[in-house]
C-alpha cells in the first residue's frame, strides 16, 4: 500500500482517479460540465433566425448583420485564447462558473439593447464567455474519468450539449415567431444562470489540477471523499501502491509550463494537429449548421419548407452521437476522425449534387450529413481534443485550437458566399469542404496520437523530459 506522502502527490492522485469505478460522482460532473456545452450549443444555432428577424422588422441591416456574425466568431476566438490561462490560473471550476456568468451576463443585457450598436457588444461578450467555457467544460472531464471510460463519459458531454441544436431549432420555430427575439435571450440569460449556479454549488475541482499545483490536502480530501462514498455502496476501490506511483513519477515529471510549449519541438505537431482539427471541425459544421438553411431557399424552397426540412436532416445528429457512445470506448479515436473525414467528404458532396426535386432523397442524405459531422465533431471537441496535451497545459492547448478553429466561422463565410452566388453554387461548397476533410484525414493518420484505453500520463510520456 502506498505512503500517504505518496497518495497525495500528483501521480498518486492520478493514479487513484484512474482506478476508480463510475459512480454517482462521475455522473455529476458529467451533467454539469454537459449543461455548459448545452449552453454553447443553442448560443451557435440562434443568431443566424433572430438578424433574419431583424433584418425584416428594419431593426438591423445586412451590414449590420455581417458584424453580428463576425463579431460573435471574434469573441469566440478570444475567449478560447482565455479559457486556458483562467483554467491553468484559478482552477477548472471557477474558470467554468465565471466563463458561463460572462455569457449570462450578455444574454441578459442583449435583451434590452437599444439598438443594433449595443446588441452586437452583447454578442460579443456572449462568445467571450462560452469560447471559453467550451473548452473548459470539455477538457475538465478528462481530468476526472478513468481511461476505460473516458471517451464514452466524453461523448456523452457531446451528446448532452448537441441537443442543444434542436433546443435551438425549437426556440426558432415557437418562441422566436411568436414572442420576439428579446425572449430567446432572456431564456439563454436563465439557462446559463441555472448552469453557473449548479456548478458552483455542485461541481467539484478537478483534483489533477489541484495537486500539480501543490494543493495535494485538498485534492486529497476530495479523493478521499469520493473513495469513502464508493466504498460504501459496496465497489470495490482499488489500493494504488508504491510502484504504481513510482512507475508514473519515472515516466513523466509534472511542472509548470509556458506558453511556449505548445510549438516548441516535442509538441508542435500534437498542437498543430489540434488546431486543424478544430478548423476542419468548424468549417464542416459551421457549413451544415448556418448555411443549410440558406442553400434549401437558393434552390427554390420556401423559408418554412426549408427550415422543416433542415430539422429533419438535424434528427441525425442525437442519433449519430447516442449510436457514438456505444463504440467509442472499442474504436481507436483516429479510425473514427479518419473516416468521419472521408465520409464528409462523399456524402457531403453527394448530397450538394441531388437535385432539388428529390426532396426524400435531398433529407435522408442530409440526415447522414449530419450524422457524420456531428459524430466528426463530438469526437474530435469532447473527445480527442484535449488528451494529447499534458495536465498542466491541457486547457490551454485546448483553448489555443478551439480559437484557431473559430477562424473557420470568421473565413468560411467569404468563400461559401462567393461560391453559392457562382454557378458552381452548393457542389463548390461542398467541394471545398471535401478538399478540407481529405486534408484532415491524411494529416491525422500520419501525425495524430492514437489516445484510446491509455491513461492521461501515458498519452504525455516523455513530452516533459528535459532535452
């Protein structure tokens, strides 16, 4: 059995997270860390109804809406640089309670803007706060799930936080026709209210972090309050002993890192590799996300027709992501980007090529656009994203990708709007896409970190050893 000295150190504290068997710990942070997704999730999926809403009533105009669009991209991106300096700083809770406050706090005063000037600074507060808690919320996870488990628990994350879409689909079918667009924000200022408060009432630090940053006690306490708990209901709790840590203190030496890091020799390629992927991700949901809708009235479909029609192809993403989470855990996580990538790439650009009049047939390949896109996207962001990097510099390589990605909502629109206004229309669009999503796929398999079944500290091995 190990020395109690030895059981509070970082690698002890790893080591007894590792062995520990899913209870209703586990399952607590999973909801909490899966309500901040949520959040992100109906925050991307309103805004491009509601400037349609104001561009018609003459609130806004198309200028104005571009900024609108552009400025909530800006504030993603900033807030993805903020989420691993907060989170690396203060801890994983606060970092997640105060991102998540941020965005309320937009939410609430974009309800009573004035005019489009003051919306706009909202919108930009809001994506200050959710591209940070995004990264947060996912990357946290990892720190608290043994290797068995982590990817399904991680999918599961993805699965809650992606029903935000229809959540948001149904917030622009009922809500914003009938009571306004001021309403949906006052909802979202409610929800992440709800999700800040349980998660500083209920959401525990991530003991990791805690003891790397020489608050061993109470990562300690932590542990040894979830270990009683498990032992009570019966489980089984595993005693790591003295090897085991002294296995895990030889291969790795946990420190402070800078900035640097990130591209320095030994980790450039897995920070790169992030950051595509986050770019790719984006491009290809950004695309099926904001600008389906836009590609069903360019081909001849009304407003109402084509937004049914988008809900329909949506169905496939809770039912792509729940079918996830039953193989997560038996596929390696590069097979699955890999081919994900491939089958955007096909069906995306099959589904450009249907004609308009065959509506069954333009769904049921939109409905599998969708199915491979988000199980592309729930593996890469809640999955893969965040274990490659080393504890102490997870979220901040987290956050330094998912702010390259949000670049794909600042740049995408330039080329997709050329490009539907050619004669080339969708099938240019999706040509591109497809361009991306080969890319991808041939980058991963030379360079991608295969990181399934392994712990945190054997995925990092020798990433920290002196040169």
């Amino acid at each position: 059995m190990a020395s109690e000295a030895m059981q509070k150190s970082y690698h002890g504290v790893a080591a007894r997270i590792d062995r520990l068997p899913i209870t209703g710990f586990h399952k607590k942070i999973l909801w909490l860390l899966g309500g901040v997704t949520f959040c992100d999730s109906i925050d991307m999926n309103i805004g491009g109804p509601i400037i349609a809403q104001l561009l018609q009533s003459g609130w806004s105009d198309a200028a104005m809406n571009s900024l609108f669009v552009s400025i909530t991209m800006v504030g993603y991106l900033f807030g993805g640089l903020l989420a691993g300096a907060l989170s690396d700083g203060i801890g994983r809770k606060k970092s997640v309670v105060v991102c998540t406050t941020i965005f309320t706090i937009g939410c609430f005063a974009a309800a009573f803007s004035p005019d489009m000037q003051f919306l706009i600074a909202c919108r930009f507060i809001m994506g200050l706060g959710l591209g940070a808690a995004f990264p947060a919320g996912y990357s946290a996870l990892t720190e608290f799930t043994p290797p068995s488990k982590r990817g399904k628990y991680q999918s599961y994350v993805g699965l809650i936080g992606n029903t935000g879409v229809l959540a948001a689909s149904f917030l622009n079918l009922i809500i914003l026709p009938i009571a306004g667009w001021r309403p949906v924000f006052v909802f979202c200022g409610f929800l992440g209210l709800f999700v800040a408060v349980m998660c500083l009432l209920f959401l525990d630090e991530s003991p990791r972090w805690l003891a790397m940053m020489g608050r061993n006690d109470d990562a300690d306490k932590i542990m040894k309050r979830v270990e009683d708990k498990t032992a009570a209901k019966g489980l089984e709790v595993t005693q790591v002993t003295d090897e085991e840590i002294k296995a895990r203190e030889e291969a790795e030496d946990v420190k402070q890192l800078p900035w640097s890091f990130l591209f320095g020799r030994k980790m450039i390629t897995r920070t790169l590799t992030a950051m595509f992927l986050c770019f790719a991700m984006n491009v290809a949901v950004y695309t099926v996300a904001t600008w389906t809708p836009t590609i069903f009235v360019m081909r001849g479909f009304d407003v109402a027709y084509s937004t049914m029609m988008t809900v329909v192809m949506q169905l496939g993403i809770p039912v792509a992501v729940g079918v996830l989470t039953f193989y997560v855990e038996k596929v390696n996580r590069k097979t699955i980007l890999i081919v994900t990538y491939v089958l955007i790439a096909v069906i995306g650009f099959a589904w450009s090529c249907i004609p308009a009049d065959q509506t069954t047939l333009v769904m049921f390949c939109g409905f599998l656009v969708c199915c491979v896109t988000y199980t592309n996207s729930v593996t890469t962001a809640a999955i893969y994203l965040s274990e490659p990097f080393p504890t102490a510099c997870r979220i901040r390589g987290a956050g330094v990708a998912n702010a390259f990605g949000r670049v794909a909502g600042i740049v995408s629109p330039m080329w997709i709007t050329y490009l539907l206004n050619t004669e080339l229309g969708a099938v240019g669009v999706y040509g591109v896409n497809a361009a991306i999503a080969i890319f991808m796929a041939i980058w991963l398999a030379i360079f991608g970190v295969e990181t399934r079944g392994r712990t945190l500290e054997e995925i990092t091995e020798g990433l920290l050893d002196e040169e």
